[in-house]
C-alpha cells in the first residue's frame, strides 16, 4: 500500500511531466507550419572592368549596380588573385555584384530586378557608368566584361527666373 504522502506527490509529478510533453508537442506544430525562408534570388554579375584598357586606380573602387533607376546591389572592385577558376583575370580589376529580385522577400528588394530587365554598373568614387549593360536573369552567374569612358560632369542646377504674370 502507497503511503498518502508519495500519492500527491507522484500525482504532481505526472502533471509537471504532461504539461512539458504537451508543452514540447504544440512548439513542434507551431514550427512546422512556418514556412522556411526561400532560396536567394538574385543574379550575380562578374568579371573584369578597365579604363582606358588599363585597370582602374585604386584597384579597390566601389560599384553600385542599378535596375529600373534603383540601387539593388553594390560591391567593391579588387585585383584578381592567381585562382586557377579566375585565370583569364589574374592581376586584372574584377567585380562582382548580387543584383537583388523585385520582391520582398528573403534577397529581394521592391522595384528591382525581373526577367530581361536592364543592369546599369555605375563606379561613383570615378564618376563613371560602364559602357555595357547586363541583363537580370533570375539566379545564376553572368559574366560580363565591363569597360569605362568618359567621367560624368556634375551640374548644379541653376533657379529660374520668369515673368508668369502672378505676383
């Protein structure tokens, strides 16, 4: 026979143990219905860039690559190393750019890349936009040659004075 002490005591016990089994039993339901986060979704451009067929200085120049008129990727510019995967590029400027997907989602940005939309690359330390383009193909690799020509001016804008009769 059970003494009246143990039987309240083992009764707790069962119920500390049920609540954490249920406890541990509702967490795992809660995580499998959260959907785990997508596979990044952006194209990476890279390969060599050139001014004037030489390579820029200083070798390490950010680039910014624009879609549709906004940012949605930037890196920094380096030499390439002896790499045997880079040896058409050894001790030349490289880049290489994520350029993010329309969307909001994991990798993405609002307004940016899709399907066949147009890659600017633009170096703003030289003041200079490449001469070629690129085109956004979802993910995956591109490599595109880029080279650089004539610095973009600044211009400041100027007000304009009119007579349009109101005073």
């Amino acid at each position: 026979m059970t003494s009246p002490v143990r039987t309240p005591a083992l009764a707790l016990l069962l119920f500390v143990f049920a609540a954490v089994a249920g406890l541990f039993a509702s967490s795992s339901v809660a995580f499998s219905v959260i959907p785990p986060p997508s596979a990044p979704d952006f194209t990476t451009v890279f390969g060599p860039v050139q001014l004037d067929s030489q390579n820029i200085l200083p070798n390490e120049q950010p680039v910014i690559a624009f879609v549709n008129g906004r940012s949605c990727g930037t890196d920094t510019t380096q030499v390439a190393a002896d790499v045997p995967s880079n040896e058409p590029d050894i001790g030349k400027t490289v880049y290489a750019v994520d350029v993010l997907a329309d969307g909001t989602g994991f990798s993405q940005l609002p307004e940016c890349g899709a399907d066949g939309d147009t890659i600017t690359f633009y170096f703003p330390a030289l003041h200079r936009v490449a001469n070629e383009t690129s085109t956004f193909t979802g993910v995956g690799f591109k490599r595109e040659e880029l080279t650089l020509d004539s610095e973009l001016i600044f211009r400041f804008p100027v007000p304009l004075v009119t007579a349009d009769g109101i005073n």
